[in-house]
C-alpha cells in the first residue's frame, strides 16, 4: 500500500499493437490525477527477462488497471499464457485492487485487432470469464470513455486503499481532514434531512421555485426526489455557481451536489458518486473563423481562448495545454452571453465550454445565418462524466448516493425523461 505522504503506483495491464488508443488514454487519465504509472512501454532496458521485469513491477504496485479487448497478445515462453494474464494473474495472488475494462462485443474493430489464433481465442475466452467472475468489470466502446471511466474508478479507489487521510495528489491535510463518511450517511438518515447544492444545466440538472421553496428539476433533479421521497428525506436545496461547488463541499455547506462535471483538479480535493453521464466538452468560434480548425491550433501563439473560471474549458486549457496568461481570457462569470461577447468583439478567437451548453445557445438565437460556429465536434477538447460531488473521504454516503441512484434511474419515468435529455443531444452525451 502506498505511503499517504506517496502517490499511489498504478500498473496498467494489457495488450499492446491492438489498443494503442486505449493504452494512451488510460496512462494520462492515471498521470492526470497525480498517479505513478507504470506498464511495459515505460519499463527501459533491464538486465533481467521481460516476464520477470513485468511480474516485478506488478507486485511493487497498489492497484492493477487491466484491459482486455480482442486479442490475447503474446504468450510468456515456456508458460501456457499471456504476459497480459501473467501480470493480471500475479496481482490477483497478491491481492492487489484490480479494475478491469473488457472492450464491448459491439465496439467498432479492425479484422486485424481480433484474435484468430484457435487457442488463442480459446484462451482469451477463458481469461475474460475468469475477470468476470472474479470482478465487476466496465464494459467500455472507445477509448475516451475509457480514459474517463478509469479516472473515475482511481478516484473512488484512493479512500479504500488509504482511507481520507491519504490523496490520489498532494493535497494538503486541509482538504483531507474531513468527518467520517458515516456521520453524514448516518446523520442525513437519522435526521431525515438533506442539503442539495446544484446549479443551472438543463436538461439535466436545474430548478424552479414553488410558494417561496427551491425546487431542483432536470435529469438529476428528479432522480433524487425520487430517491428522497422513498427514505423519506426533506431536502433543503441551495443553488450555486460553479465556481462556489468545490468550497461548499469542504465547508459543509451542502451534503452533496448534482450534476457535476468530474475533473482531474477537482478530484484532488473532493469526491465524485453516480457518474451517470459522459459529455463532450469543445468550443465556439466565428463562422468566419479559418485559423483555428483542430485542437493543436489552440496551441498557436497568436490565439486567444476564453473561459468560465473554474470550469472545465479553464481547467483543461490551463492544466492540460498549458495555455500563457496572456492568451487566455478568464471571465469571473457564468453567463455563455459574456463568454460569446467576447468572442463576438474579438477579444478571444475560442470559448470553451460544454456542448450541450453550446448547442443550447446556438439554438435560442436561431439566427438564418449564425455568426457563430461549434468546434471541435468530431475531436472533442475533452470527454468529462457528470455525477454527484461529495466531501473527501465520506465512502458509505458515497456508496450509498451511487446506489440510491443508479437504482432511481432505472424508474419508467425517469427512464423516459432519459431518452429525451439524451436524443436531444445525440453524439454529445452519453450514458454509462
């Protein structure tokens, strides 16, 4: 187990030439949260043989990330399997967490990446029914999801590898120390009251007032009605802004909020529960705008980017591209009006921000000739999943929260309310 002042190690386990993208996705998703990775492609020379070197580096880890897609990769000499199912095999003997993502049946895949080896085929058979039965494994399509998926789960896994002393980051003991989980859990039931922090995104989280009170409506909104009405909860709902969600969190303003974006900054310093929901975040821009076609553009130094503080666009062109003071617009606001006026005058070439958000917009000023454009559809800046943010450390409510949820969603009308949030914004949201 990792030292609560160290960073937890993370060995990712799979294939190689067939999951490239995959492999890719999953090691930033562990290097974004502040991990140690490890896997074959960075081990270097050594003067031992590879499967003593892989084996090794499995047992010097805290968790195990295994991929299994359509191929069963190499076989160990001398040995009956794969390097991919030594290394599994060897983490599982000694008892290391294992997360496993086995690509989905229905996913999109070349001739070339699917195994035709008899006993190959025979053997990957064998493998995916032992991590089956062995785990609750994740089913995924793309690497995106992927990459977004195993964020989530390494998140949830710091608390139960190190409890809420310990971060996936260096957090300071500030953001750490906080009540145990089951004070809250026990206190929200005793009590039979609950605060709810949200903010405005609909459809699937938002609010209206009824005789004075704050109602929360959308996707979200009504899940957890639902969920308060069956354990008999009043709920006591507070909105805010974004920028407020992470401060409220830690102050014990609220006990939970809904429909909030998971990110890598944010996860340093609270918890996530019932991610539900997968969204494309990318940009808007000038229809007239012809220097700026693809992400790697944004890197140019005579473009200028604007932000929401504290959102998801801000986060990612800050932490991830790196993008200089100078060229990045950052507006203490939430109003996509602000955000499209500045680009609209020239001040920033690029907004980011999300595209249900975006679309939104584009659509209630239903203009015969838009002067505005959506960017990066087809390449999104980035893939976040939406669920419940909670305080760090706070397991049992988290559990409890993710399974009160799922169970709400799988409701008629909730259901109904789904397919309508969801073929409103087809290609942009998702479901997990």
């Amino acid at each position: 187990m990792a030292s609560p002042s160290l960073p937890i190690r993370v060995f990712l386990c799979g294939t190689y030439a067939d999951i490239r993208d995959e492999r890719d996705a999953v090691l930033t998703a562990i290097e974004h949260l502040g991990c140690e990775r490890d896997s074959m492609e960075l081990f270097g020379a050594h003067p031992e043989q590879p499967i003593d070197v892989c084996l090794d580096e499995v047992r010097k880890s805290d968790i195990l990330v295994v991929v299994v897609a359509h191929r069963y990769g190499s076989m160990v000499p001398n040995l009956s399997i794969s390097y991919t199912e030594a290394e599994y095999q060897e983490g599982f003997a000694h008892a290391k967490p294992c997360l496993v993502y086995i690509k989905s049946d229905d996913a999109q895949v070349s001739v070339r990446d699917v195994e035709s080896d008899p006993l190959k085929i025979q053997l990957l058979k064998s493998f995916r029914s032992t991590l089956r039965n062995r785990h609750t494994c994740f089913e995924y399509d793309e690497p995106t999801s992927l990459g977004v998926r195993v964020a989530a789960d390494l998140s949830r896994m710091n608390n139960k590898l190190n409890g809420s002393s310990a971060s996936l980051t260096n957090s300071t003991p500030s953001q750490v120390d906080k009540p145990n989980a089951s004070d809250t859990l026990a206190s929200v039931l005793a009590t039979n009251t609950v605060r709810v922090g949200f903010f405005r995104f609909p459809p699937f989280i938002d609010y209206f007032e009824n005789n004075g009170n704050i109602v929360p409506s959308g996707l979200f909104g009504e899940m957890f009605k639902s969920v308060a009405q069956k354990h008999s909860l009043a709920m006591s709902c507070i909105p805010l802004n974004v920028g407020d969600a992470i401060g409220a969190i830690e102050d014990g303003s609220v006990d939970l909020i809904l429909g909030v974006f998971q990110t890598p900054e944010r996860s340093k310093r609270v918890d996530f529960s019932a991610l539900l929901y997968s969204f494309k975040i990318g940009g808007i821009a000038l229809a007239s705008l012809q220097s700026v076609r693809a992400i790697g553009d944004l890197q140019r130094d005579d473009v200028k980017i604007a932000v929401c503080k504290g959102e998801v666009g801000h986060e990612w062109a800050a932490n991830t591209l790196r993008i200089p003071k100078r060229r990045l617009k950052v507006l203490d606001s939430h109003s996509l009006d602000e955000v499209v006026n500045v680009v609209e005058s020239g001040v920033a070439d690029v907004a980011l921000s999300a595209f249900v958000t975006l679309k939104q917009y584009l659509q209630q000023r239903n203009e015969t000739r838009p002067r505005l454009r959506l960017m990066f559809q087809r390449d999104p800046v980035t893939v976040c999943a939406e669920g419940v943010m909670v305080a760090r450390g706070q397991d049992a409510w988290a559990d409890w929260l993710d399974t009160q949820l799922k169970s709400a969603r799988e409701h008629p009308r909730i259901r109904e309310l789904e397919r309508l949030a969801l073929s409103s914004f087809p290609n942009v949201v998702q479901r997990y």
